[in-house]
C-alpha cells in the first residue's frame, strides 16, 4: 500500500538507515541509552536544545529510543542515531517532526559535546535532508535555533537553509524565555 509520500505503510517499513563520507545514521537501540545518557547528560548539550532537560536523569534515554517505532509507524518522526562510520561510536542525534499530510518537517539535531566543531552536524544534516527531499519527497523542511547558538544556524545556513526571521521570547527553559532563529528550505532550493 502506498502512503501519501509515495512510502509503503510505515507499519510494515524497516526505519532507514543513510550513510554520508565519515557517518552512519541509524535508528537507536536500547543499548544506545547509556551513551545518550552520557553525551545528552552535558549541561551544555541540553542549554542548546529545546528538548533536552538537565538533568537528564535515570531512565529517560530508555523512555526516549523506546518510543521512536511507534512515532515512526504512525509517521511522525524518524530519528537517527550519528556514528562515526569507522568506529561506529555514537557521537549525537538527528531527526525529522513529520508533518507527512503537509508534506513538511521540522529538523532537530544534537551533537555530544567531544565533537562539537568537526562538520558531522553539517555532514549529518544534509543526509537528512537528502533523505527528506528524494525518499520522503517532503517540499519544506524547516529548523530553529536559540538566538545564543549562532553554530547551530551555521549549520542550518551550510545545508542550504535560509534565515526566515527571529521568534522573540518563543521558548522557555530553565525558567527563562530565549528567541529562537528559524530557517527553512524547500524541495526546489536544496542541491
């Protein structure tokens, strides 16, 4: 049966797996959950995402990967976990908030801190977003960053993204509001 997108029913579809030059990005395991808790468990890691509490207790890396078939089945996620193709150590995340009737997502990503300013955010992003635009053949994907993380928006600006305008005071964390950046970019525009 195929799907709106042109993908067999996400139900009985294996969750992807893509390759670039130096990564891997595969679907997490439950054995992942102590690397996650690890990298994920940085303060500084989670001060740079929305998402990521800190701290980033017992159990919730667990929780997190056991929920990611059912959101992929029910087409909306695909979350890939960022190895390094040589050694296959897990090094950070990546995924896409599907909006599959829109036929648009959200990009989200997050690297461990030992390997921030390497270029496997980048590397990792534009194989997603290859993916997005050829095999889920989205025509937008969108991303944000908060305003005191210009790396992030280097990374959104390095895949082709552009700068769509700034969302002022759009999150709280830790009790404090941030602006948040967003970019977006469409099926045409990416190369």
């Amino acid at each position: 049966m195929e799907g709106r997108c042109g993908l067999a029913t996400r139900s009985t579809k294996k969750r992807p797996t893509l390759r670039s030059k130096r990564l891997v990005l595969r679907p997490f395991v439950l054995s992942d959950a102590p690397r996650v808790q690890l990298l994920a468990g940085d303060r500084d890691v989670a001060a740079m995402t929305k998402n990521i509490p800190h701290p980033y207790e017992g159990g919730m890396a667990k929780a997190w990967i056991g929920s990611h078939q059912e959101r992929f089945e029910k087409g909306k996620e695909d979350v890939f976990a960022i190895t390094l193709k040589r050694s296959g150590e897990l090094i950070g995340a990546i995924g896409l908030v599907l909006k599959l009737d829109q036929e648009t997502a959200e990009l989200g990503y997050w690297i461990g801190k030992p390997y921030w300013g390497r270029g496997y955010c980048t590397e990792a992003a534009r194989a997603v977003l290859h993916f997005a635009f050829t095999e889920l053949r989205l025509n937008r994907v969108h991303a944000h960053h908060f305003s005191h993380n210009p790396a992030s928006g280097r990374v959104m600006q390095k895949v082709g993204m552009r700068h769509e305008g700034r969302l002022r005071q759009h999150v709280k964390k830790w009790g404090e509001f941030f602006d948040v950046e967003a970019y977006g970019i469409l099926r045409s525009e990416f190369v």
